[in-house]
C-alpha cells in the first residue's frame, strides 16, 4: 500500500509519528468511454476557455472567484491556513462511539506508526481499547480540513472520517407521508415478517453482484453471444392490499428464525 499522509497523532503532549493509507478500494468495473463509429477512445483535455489550447499540468493553477477576480492559491498558502493541522491530527476530545450518528461517518483510513512511534501508537490504542472511547480530532488533507475518530480495531488504530454538520442537508423539504392511519393486525403482521428474516449480520455475505453479472454480459458479448434481457415489471402494493400481501410473505424466506 501506497502512504497518502504522513505527519502525527497529537495525544496530549505526546506526539505519535504516523501514516495515513485508504481502507478502501473501488471493486466497479472500469468502464471506458468511446466513439461509437470506430471504437476509438475518448479522452479529456484540459482546454484555456479563451485560447482553446490545451493546458499542460504544470501550468495549472488553484484560484478562487473573490470579487469577479481570480486569487491565486499556492501550496504554501493552504499549508499557511493552518500549518499545525496539516502536519498533526490533533485529538481534541474523547467520546462514545455510539454518540456518533451514523449519518456522520464517511472513508474509513489506515493508521500506521512510522520509526520510533510504536510504543506511543500502541499505548494509544490500548488504552483506547481499554476505555471503550474514540479519540475526536481533526485534520488537514488534500487542502481541506476533515473531522475524524480515531479508533482500535483488531491490532490496529483506524481514522474514521467524518462529515461536518454544516455538509448535511435538513430533510424539513421532503415531501413525507402525514395522518397516516395503521391497524395492528398490519403492524403485527410486518414485525413477524421482520422476525422471520432477522438474522445476524455477516457482511462476508454480501457480494456485488450487479458487477458480476455485467461481467456475465461482457463475457458473453466478446464470444459473439447476444444477452438475454431479463424484463421485470414492478408492481406496486396498494394500501388495501398491505395486510394480505405481508401475509403471504411469511414463510417465504427460507432462513432460520433468530431471536
């Protein structure tokens, strides 16, 4: 794995030298784009809006529109914006994982002590560990600042990046059923349909199958065999038919109960 941040955990007064590496990885087929007539590939060029030529990278420039005039921002002056955080990721704070609203949680990032950070990286992460708490923090990263939670997982310390509430839509604006009336049977009919299918999680379990499927397709696409469209019409349940339709629903599963 390829390192894409090196600096330090702040802890208090102690400082612990670490990499940063992505926990993730893209498992979507890669798909290019092409020019229909004679198959060939379509590639972006960085085009100067008022000359029309095409502009080299190392002549590219960061700017931002500050009253109708281009600022132009070099390296230094993010670094400048806030040079602790872009060299410490500072833990402000220790808190309860579970106080965390899921909605926050964004890339997970591998944390990884550099020489000489080992034993303050693992003190860390007992103690960690120990206390059942997540350490809040925040940090500076490809010129933006994110907020993050440092936590033990298995042998290791992950930074669990996390969104800022202000990058949160309200949901006041969406358009949400009111005066909706229930009957238990309804209600009591739905939770055993949620009973029969409750099992325990294993994510192990779960494959991208769509990818798997669109591989069948160009498989057999490149051995001249024309796919066979599978056509699906979905019908909508109508509010009379709610009760019947659940119970027709239980005993469909085929997966053991767990309670």
């Amino acid at each position: 794995m390829r390192a894409i941040w090196s600096g330090a955990i702040g802890f208090g007064l102690v400082n612990i030298p670490v990499k940063l590496y992505s926990a993730t990885q893209d498992s979507h087929i890669s798909l290019d784009m092409l020019d229909s007539k004679n198959m060939g590939h379509i590639r972006y060029k960085r085009v100067n809006e008022d000359t029309g030529k095409e502009v080299p990278w190392e002549q590219i420039v960061k700017g931002y529109l500050y009253n109708d005039e281009y600022i132009v921002l070099e390296d230094e002056d993010f670094e400048a914006a806030s040079p602790k955080k872009s060299k410490v990721i500072e833990i402000t704070s220790f808190v309860q994982e579970e106080d965390i609203d899921d909605i926050y949680f964004e890339s997970p990032y591998f944390l990884e002590p550099a020489k000489g950070g080992e034993k303050a990286y693992e003190l860390l992460r007992q103690t960690l560990e120990k206390t059942k708490k997540a350490g809040l923090s925040s940090f500076v990263l490809r010129s933006a600042e994110h907020l993050a939670v440092i936590r033990p997982r298995e042998n290791y310390l992950l930074l669990q990046q996390l969104r800022f509430e202000e990058e949160l839509r309200s949901a006041e604006d969406l358009n949400l059923p009111t005066n909706v009336k229930l009957q238990k049977k309804e209600l009591d009919m739905a939770a055993a349909l949620v009973k029969e299918y409750t099992e325990k999680f294993d994510i192990s379990a779960y494959k991208d199958e769509y990818n798997a499927e669109l591989m069948k397709i160009i498989k057999a696409k490149a051995s001249g065999k024309k796919p066979v469209v599978k056509k699906m019409r979905v019908v909508h349940t109508k509010s009379a038919d709610l009760f019947d339709q659940l119970k027709a629903s239980l005993g469909k599963s085929g997966k053991k109960k767990v309670s």
